[in-house]
C-alpha cells in the first residue's frame, strides 16, 4: 500500500509537467503481481474520485503486461483474481513493445522484477508519440531496475520524466542536468504511521493513501519540476511526513503535527 501511494504521488506531480489530468492519460504496466496491480487500482480509484466515473471505467485507462504478454479478455478464464479486473477488451500482444505501439500510453510503469525489460525499442517507441513519456522504473533493487536513469534519458533525448525505485544519480544530457525521481515508501509511511500512532487507528484505509499521495504530491515546487523532479528531496521528510500527517487527519493542528513531527529522530532513508 505505500509503494502504490508514493507511485501515485509522483503520478500527481508530473501531472504539472505533462498537462492534463490523470484521467486524461493512458497507463502501461510490465508487471502484473499484486504490486502492479495494487498500485493500478489505487490508480483508478483517484481517477473515479476525481471524475465520479465508476471505477469500472476508469480501469479502462490502465493496462497491464505479464509473462504471457498483455492482459486481455480472451484471457480471463485463466487469470489469477487479482489479474481479472484488467483484462480489457483488445486485440492480445505477446511483447512489450507490441502493447506500447498498440497502446500507446503516456506514462509506462515497470514493476516486473526484471531488470533492463523496458529495451532501447520500448523507451524509444514511447517517446515517438509523447513529447513528454513518463518512464516509471520501479523495480529493487537497481540491478532489476526495467532501465537506467541514464538509458531513460539518452533513449528519449533528454525529454523523459524519469523516477525508479532504486536511486540514480543526476545525469546530464546535451548540458541539462536531469534529477531522476525516487519512488521511495519513505515519502509516505512515516507521517501516515504517525498520524495511526497517534490517533489509535488500527487500519489505513483508501482515503488515507489518497489523502497522503495528494499531499506528497503538493510538496513538488517549480523548483524542482524545473529539474524534471516529480518527488521533494528526501533531506525534507520532517517537514513531508508533517504535512501528511496534518492532511490525513484535517482536524488536528498543523501546528501540533509539525512541533510532534520535530521531535522524532528520521534517519535519512537508503533505497526503497
């Protein structure tokens, strides 16, 4: 649940660079275990939130990509549970790059555990119809990592956001120096953790990783997107993890958050 909630964050965020809303775009997985799945469905749950469409449809907006290739109707009798509500009506493909020429999405997500699976192909064919892709590769650690940073950038001439799981160094392309967005579930679990210590809760529900990804999201200042960042520096997760907690739970004092939150000791988090 936090990887889906930081994954959603940083889809919020880039919104300010691609334009439009999250409705307006169209999602690729490559992955499809209950990690993929479980960050596409909080996915759609933002989007039919936002938009009051049935999240029946806004399931529609987002695709997925397993060993056996996409997810389709014609498949559904043998999927697992979890893979049922995303076989949607289409013609199959078997590859990657095949769905990405089909699909054409706008943002593609990896989260297969298999390191350099989005191919020089895959990130080209992406950026040949967005000036802008947004190239998720979210599997740890960096040796499983779908792509580099620096692959990310050089395949699309510098014009991709990029954000893994794993960190990557700033890499400079034709003189523009790119800051690669980290996916990391320390964005989100110590100010939501916070505020279900404090509050006694003994469950997260939907509205909270909705409530926390929006706030993460709202952290990212024109600074940062001028660097191609979709995430805050981690060396600010006091003040984050403050404003998550304060925004979960709307009735409780900024103020109290913030005094409770500069009393915690928060090591600087390693790798998610």
């Amino acid at each position: 649940m936090w990887t889906a909630s930081v994954v959603l964050a940083g889809l919020v965020a880039s919104l300010k660079l691609l334009g439009g809303s999250l409705a307006d775009h169209t999602f690729l997985f490559l992955g499809a275990g209950e990690a993929g799945t479980g960050i596409a469905e909080l996915i759609a749950l933002e989007i039919s939130t936002k938009t009051n469409i049935p999240i029946e449809e806004t399931r529609k907006k987002i695709y997925l990509v397993d060993s056996k290739g996409l997810i389709v109707s014609s498949r559904k009798e043998s999927l697992q549970h979890f893979k049922q509500p995303w076989a949607h009506e289409c013609e199959p493909h078997s590859t990657l790059l095949d769905a990405v020429k089909a699909i054409k999405p706008t943002v593609l997500n990896g989260t297969s555990g298999v390191g350099q699976s989005f191919t020089k192909e895959v990130v080209e064919a992406m950026a040949a119809f967005n000036e802008r892709p947004l190239i998720m590769a979210l599997s740890n650690p960096t040796s499983q990592a779908e792509c580099t940073a620096e692959q990310a950038y050089t395949w699309t001439e510098g014009r991709c956001i990029f954000s893994s799981g794993s960190r990557f160094d700033p890499y400079e392309y034709n003189g523009k120096l790119h800051i690669p967005g980290q996916a990391n579930n320390a964005y989100i679990f110590p100010g939501l953790g916070f505020r279900l210590v404090i509050s006694g809760a003994i469950r997260v529900n939907d509205e909270m990783l909705l409530a926390a990804s929006e706030t993460l999201a709202n952290q990212v200042t024109q600074e940062h997107y001028d660097k191609g960042m979709i995430y805050p520096p981690l060396t600010n997760i006091r003040k984050i993890s403050a404003n998550i907690a304060a925004h979960v739970d709307a009735k409780e004092s900024l103020g109290t958050w913030y005094d409770s939150c500069e009393k915690l000791t928060v090591a600087t988090p390693g790798d998610a």
